[in-house]
C-alpha cells in the first residue's frame, strides 16, 4: 500500500495548519489595529495623554469627576440623529437649495459659514458643526468643488468656535464662567462684543479672498423626502437640543433617540463615531489629571498675574479651552479677561478646541489621506486668526 503525502503546511483534508492559521490570524489582528490607529490618531493621541497623566495621577474616585456626561450624550444623539438625516438625503436636498439661492462657490460658502456661525450662537459650537459640516460637504462634493473642501471645514471650524462666544450657551466654557462668576447678561455680551465683531470681519474676508465667485452646477435628480420621517428625525434633533438648554434631562433623550432610531433606521447607530467619542473621554482624563498636578496649578497661577488674557489664550493650545476655563478660573478674579482668552484661545492647535476634532474627524471621513494637506492650512488659518484677535484686542485694551 502506498503511503499518502502530505502537503506541507496541510491536513489531509486541505485545511492550513493551525500555527499557519494562527500567523495569518494574528497578521490580520495587526494589520486591522494598525490601521484603526492610523484612521483616528487624534484618539490615540488622547489615550496616550490620558494614560500618562493617570500615572502621575493615580485613579482614583475624584476621575468620577472629569467626565462631562451631559456633553457625551448631546454628542451621541446629534450623531446619530445627523445620520439618520444623512441616509434620507434631508442635508443633500438642503445643499441643492443653498446652491439654487446662491448660484456661485464664493456666497455658497459664506452661508455655509455664516449658518455655522450663527448656529453656534443658538446650539452651541459642537451641535452648530454637527449639523451643518455635513451640508457643507454636500454642497461642495455634488458640486465638484472639492477643491474647497478643506477651506470650507476650516472656516465652518473656526466659525462655530468664535461664533458661540457671544452668548453665555454658546461655548460650554461661556456657560461654566457664566455660572461661576454669576456674570449679568448684558454684561457678559459686552465683554463679548468686540471678539464676536472681529472674528465676523476675518472669516468674511478670508471667504471672500480665498473662494473665487466660481458658478456652481447640479446635475438633474429627482430627490423626494419621506415627511415622516423627516418629521420624527427632526423631532428627535429638537430635543438633542432641549437637553443642551436643560429643556429635558439628558438621560432622558439618551434613553429615547437610541430606543427609536433602533426601529426607525438601526443602520443610524452603527454610523456613529464612537472613537470620536473615545477622544473627547480621553481628554476630559487627561484635562482632569492636568488640574490636579500641583506643579502644573503653580505654573499657572504665577502666569495669569503677568497677563491673563495671553495666557488663558496660550494655555488654551495645549489643554483645550474648556480645560483651560476651568482650571485657570480658580487662580484670578478677572472674569474679563479670562473669558476671552479662553474664547479666542479656541483657535490654534487643533486641541485647543475639542470642537476642531469633531471638524478633523468629519474631513478624514470624507478625505481620506489628506490628513496632512488639512492640517497644514487648519494651523495657518486657526494661528492667523489667534494672532490678529490677540492683537486687536490688546490694541482695544490699551486705548
């Protein structure tokens, strides 16, 4: 009888053998982690903060106060209601109305801008940027004027930061200053005022210098919208908002946006980013931990004596600008100062406001690697606009 052979590597039933299958396995593993990281390398930067920070901070019961659960489940339910809007084309239909108004690329992306500045006024910066970076992507990608894209972030970016800082809701430091320093309405738009004035006049000539009044074309498609659907998706977006307004309770709307996109449209919550989620948990440990270090508290109360406007600004670029409220607001008096600081502080990095990661993380998605070209412009536009704000402002100070 003549003995059978084996293939190497095989049974004899044709099947790898387990260590190949484990090496192709394990490959795989690293091959789909590695790319996860390199997809979200905001994420991993946030982990690494958070991970060393925790060991000069051990964990313990006071890291129950770092996270911002009010902002995490606003954050989730506009995600996932703007998603739910996304998959019935409401924002595609949208753009072809703002294109049909406007006719050309250069009024397109002012009002693209102008409804992202004016909405962070009302839904604060992070909601204004969920619900109407998509419109702008809309616009300019069934357009074919891609070519702006970057820009148009950018400007809706910095937008939904400055915007915002005019009323006390508008930017979640405003609101803890606010609150923190029992500021009088009127005072506290005042002090806001001539911020709020010069970043219009900066992003109104940055639009009108850098967008040729290019004509926009839409190729023929009959687009119809479900009404009831609309209708719900937008009712569930109303009371996202009520929770920002403290209209409902947060765990509320947590409970019942979920517990209906699960019927309406299940696809909705896969969408999702959950690791742009995962960042902004990250940051609240690594913000916390920050404020805790003595050495870090020292550091900055000794600054703030020289200058509080520069360096609530400056302290801004490295550890955000909610962060930066917080922990400076219990070093100085001068709610002023400290309170455009902390706004105009908002330009910069691209973690000098946590909003300019939802802003990255929604340009990665659709402009897959261009990370580097976008960042080279967010940082000469985002350094421009802090440098000539700091600038008026001191001028404004010295009269």
């Amino acid at each position: 009888m003549q003995t059978a052979h084996h293939l190497p590597g095989r049974h004899g039933s044709g099947a790898l053998h387990p260590i190949h299958s484990f090496h192709l396995d394990r490959h795989h593993v690293i091959e789909t982690m590695t790319g996860f990281m390199k997809k979200n390398v905001v994420m991993m930067i946030a982990l690494v903060a958070a991970l060393v920070t925790s060991i000069i901070v051990p964990v313990d019961r006071a890291y129950l106060g770092y996270f911002d659960v009010k902002t995490l489940t606003c954050l989730f339910s506009v995600l996932a209601v703007v998603c739910a809007l996304k998959n019935i084309n409401f924002f595609y239909i949208l753009a072809r109305k703002v294109v049909i108004c406007f006719k050309n690329a250069r009024l397109s992306i002012l009002a693209l801008v102008y409804i992202t500045f004016i909405g962070s006024m009302l839904i604060a910066n992070d909601m204004a940027l969920l619900t109407f970076l998509p419109l702008g992507f809309f616009v300019l990608n069934s357009t074919g004027k891609q070519k702006y894209m970057a820009f148009t972030f950018i400007m809706q970016n910095i937008a939904a930061n400055l915007g915002g800082m005019l009323t006390p809701f508008g930017n979640p430091q405003n609101l803890y200053l606010y609150t923190k320093f029992e500021i009088p309405n009127l005072e506290f738009m005042g002090i806001m005022a001539p911020p709020f004035i010069v970043a219009i006049v900066l992003i109104t000539i940055c639009c009108l210098v850098f967008v040729k009044p290019e004509p926009l074309t839409l190729t023929d498609e009959e687009v119809h919208l479900n009404p009831a659907r609309v209708g719900l998706y937008l009712v569930l977006f109303a009371l996202a908002i009520a929770i920002v307004f403290r209209g409902v309770p947060y765990w509320l709307g947590l409970v019942i946006i979920p517990l209906v996109l699960f019927f309406a449209d299940r696809q909705a919550l896969k969408m999702v980013d959950y690791p742009l989620l995962l960042t902004f948990v990250f940051f609240f440990i690594f913000a916390g931990n920050m404020g805790r270090i003595d050495v870090v508290r020292e550091f900055f109360s000794m600054l703030l004596q020289k200058n509080t406007l520069l360096f609530s600004a400056l302290s801004c670029q490295f550890i955000s600008n909610v962060p930066s409220a917080i922990l400076l607001s219990q070093f100085t008096g001068n709610y002023a100062d400290l309170l455009v600081g902390v706004n105009i502080g908002g330009t910069g990095t691209i973690i000098a406001s946590l909003a300019s990661l939802i802003t990255f993380s929604e340009y990665k998605k659709h402009n897959p690697g261009k990370a580097g070209y976008y960042m080279g412009m967010f940082s000469a536009f985002n350094f421009g606009f802090l440098a000539v704000m700091l600038g008026v402002m001191f001028a404004l100070k010295a009269l």
